[in-house]
C-alpha cells in the first residue's frame, strides 16, 4: 500500500514506478489526493501490465488498486 | 533561501502549464463589459495572441502580456525562455516587437545573484529580437514569477490572426512538442539529460526566424503553440477560422523521450486540462495514446503553428529552412468544416 496523498504530480506516479520495479507485486493499492496522480498513475499501469482501478473517497481522495494481469 | 535552491521546486506548475485553462478562462471573461473601439483590431474577445490596435493606415500596435513560475532551475535560462515566449505572441502576429517592460514577482529571500540572472535572460532575449526593455514592475511573492509586457508594431492589413486559415491551406508546426511532459519529468529527476536541455535550448529559440520567413507569403493564418498545447492552439484556430485541420501525427516532431515519460504517466496536469478542453472536437482514430498526450501537452516558448496557401507551402518551407528554422515540419492541411470533429488525427 502506498500513500501518496500530500504528494503533486510527477511524485505519485514515481513511487508507484519503484514499488513496481522492486517487487513486481500482483496487486498494489495506492492513495491520492490529486485528480492528476488517477490519470497518471492509471496511463503508467496500462503500459506495465496492470489494470487500475480507480475509486473515490471520502476527503477528496482516490484509491487506486493494480492488478498485474496473467 | 538556500542560493543552490531549485527553481522548479518553488513553482507549483511550470512555464505555460500554469496557464488557466481555456474553458476557465471563458467563463472568466464571461458578462464583462467590451467597449467597442474601431481603431481595435483584435481585442480579447477574439482568443489571439497578441492585441492590435490601428494607429493609422499603415501603422497598428502590437501588445501582449506574458509570465510565468519557473520551468528551469537556472535562472539565466529562465529568464530566456520567458522573454522568448512573451515575445512569439509579437511575432504570432506577424509583428515586430520594439519595446518590453518587465514583470517580476520574487521570494523576498531570494539571492539577488539569481534575480539580477532572470533579468539578464531576460534582456539578452529582448535585445536578440531588436527591441528595448525601457522599465518594468517587481513585487515580493512567495513563488517566482517573470515576463514581460511586449509591444511591437504591424502594418495593419499585414496582421496574422489565427482566424483566417482557408480550405486547402498546408499547415507548418516549426518547433518540436513535448517540453511539459520533458519538464514534468525532470522534476522527479527522470528525463534524460540531453533531452531536457535539447527542449530547455528550443524554448530560448525565437519564432523571430519563422515570422521572417511568412513574410511575403500567403500566410492565412497563424498562432504560436503555448499553454493550450497543439491540439488546444489548432482548435481555437479551426474554430474561429470556420474550418477542419487534418493533422499528420508521423510529421509532427515528438521527441522520443517525450513519449516513453508519457507511457510512464509522467504528464503535467496541464495536459489533461487541454484534453478536457479540446477532446471533444478532435478525431483521434487509433492514435497512440502516449502520441495524443504530446499533441495536447502544454508547451512553453512553442514554435508556431502556420497556415498557408498551397501555392506558396514549398516556398515557406524554403524561407524557413532559409532562417535557421530547422525543426519546421509540414504537419496537415486544412479543409471546408461541415461538421463533426474540427481536427481529424491520421
């Protein structure tokens, strides 16, 4: 699980990158507060074999599962 | 401050990607009073680039205003591409600037080494383009901010607007896209050192060289590719010049690097906002994703975005290489709107 909220874009989409490079997880949970972290970190998982999942929460919040796809 | 501080780092959003967006913008204006004055050529309601104002029959201003947070840490460079970009709305016009104040706003704890460095890019840009800076206007702010209010002069039926563009016109793009998305990347430190400063070296570049080569040439219409990104700029130009754009996605120059920090998602929110904007009158087809995402990346100093009669497109293209403009890409055409999409993607 990362937590990126507090963090504006590029930072978000970068650590989600570094958790991926490390470990490859199946699935990774990550939690935003910036509408433009959604779309990047969503545009970065289609391109490195994952699907996301985008859902809101309360606080102006995002989580966004990956799932690595077979 | 530290004198070593990043400039970047106290920006929110870089260059022209801190440009309120295009829609915001309209219901901004939206209701305020526009007093008519014949002399007016070219007033805000017209979404251009640079005011005109006649001054008699063969003599019009030129005016526009321009600054922005930092898109570069070293603050000489910054104060380049500033300049630069404040004056292509002079040159977008087909002007000539000739006097420029400037517009400052700095941390009260920033070195004066690097305020007095913003400045000399500044007047190092200006005085390239032949024109003088004769004053300006400096307040304390917590972020940095610079630019310059530019005037130049025009002969008033010489005044390239961005509404004029004709069916049949050949489309010219003279800079390479992808400086948001370059940017936006070196401020997580991941773009590649060359790249950025090949973009950083483009954005000092004045469209001084592509204004010279339009001259004498049918030129329909023309705009300079700043905050609104390409596919916003040609929007606005298709739009208001009652025609369709057909745009070459192989012609248009993308830096490659700029593509692979696109599929990594290493986008400025800018690019999304000119999206919102503008997606709804584009065609995309089976466009790359990445690809769309540099043609609505936010640029900063852009090169300009020409139409031109056919008859006289091998003789831009000529003039341009001619005046060192060597990334000038022939990128489309332009046809008769019926309707639909006002820009088709191929």
């Amino acid at each position: 699980m990362i937590d990126a909220r507090g963090y504006s874009c590029p930072m978000p989409v970068v650590m989600v990158q570094k958790a991926v490079q490390k470990d490859a997880p199946a699935s990774l949970e990550v939690l935003v507060d910036d509408p433009c972290a959604v779309e990047n970190i969503t545009r970065f998982a289609h391109n490195h074999g994952y699907q996301a999942a985008a859902q809101e929460r309360d606080g102006g919040a995002f989580s966004l599962t990956l799932t690595k796809q077979p | 401050m530290e004198p070593d501080i990043k400039l970047t780092k106290l920006a929110d959003c870089a260059g022209c990607g801190a440009k309120v967006g295009a829609g915001v913008l309209a219901q901004l204006l939206e209701g305020l009073p526009v007093h008519r004055d014949p002399a007016l050529l070219i007033g805000f309601d017209k979404s251009d680039d640079a005011a005109v104002y006649r001054l008699s029959d063969n003599l019009a201003l030129v005016q526009t205003v321009d600054f922005f947070p930092p898109i570069a840490d070293d603050p000489y460079l910054f104060g380049q591409i500033a300049a630069a970009n404040a004056l292509s709305d002079i040159y977008a016009m087909g002007g000539d600037p000739k006097l420029a104040l400037n517009l400052l706003c700095v941390p009260k704890d920033m070195p004066d080494s690097a305020v007095h460095d913003i400045l000399r890019g500044g007047y190092d840009k200006v005085y390239e383009a032949g024109a003088v800076i004769a004053g300006g206007h400096s307040i304390h702010d917590a972020e940095p901010k610079y630019g310059l209010c530019v005037t130049g002069l025009i002969h008033p039926d010489r005044v390239l607007s961005n509404a004029g563009a004709q069916a049949g016109d050949v489309l010219f793009l003279t800079k390479p896209l992808g400086a948001g998305i370059l940017t936006t990347a070196a401020k997580a430190d991941l773009c590649p050192a060359d790249a950025l400063a090949a973009a950083y070296s483009r954005m000092t570049v004045l469209n001084k060289g592509a204004r010279d080569a339009m001259q004498g040439l049918r030129v329909h219409a023309c705009t300079d590719v700043t905050g609104f990104g390409l596919l916003g700029h040609a929007l606005e130009l298709a739009q208001t010049s009652g025609v369709q754009l057909t745009l070459h996605t192989s012609a248009i120059a993308i830096p490659p690097e700029a593509l692979a920090l696109a599929r990594m998602g290493l986008l400025p929110e800018g690019m999304y906002r000119n999206r919102r904007f503008a997606e709804h009158a584009v065609a995309a087809e089976q466009i790359e994703l990445a690809v769309q995402d540099a043609l609505y990346d936010p640029q900063t100093s852009g090169g300009l975005l020409i139409a031109v009669d056919p008859a006289d497109a091998d003789a831009l293209a000529a003039a341009l290489a001619q005046n060192a403009v060597p990334c000038a890409q022939r990128i489309g055409t332009a046809q008769q709107y019926a309707q639909g999409a006002h820009i088709i993607l191929r």
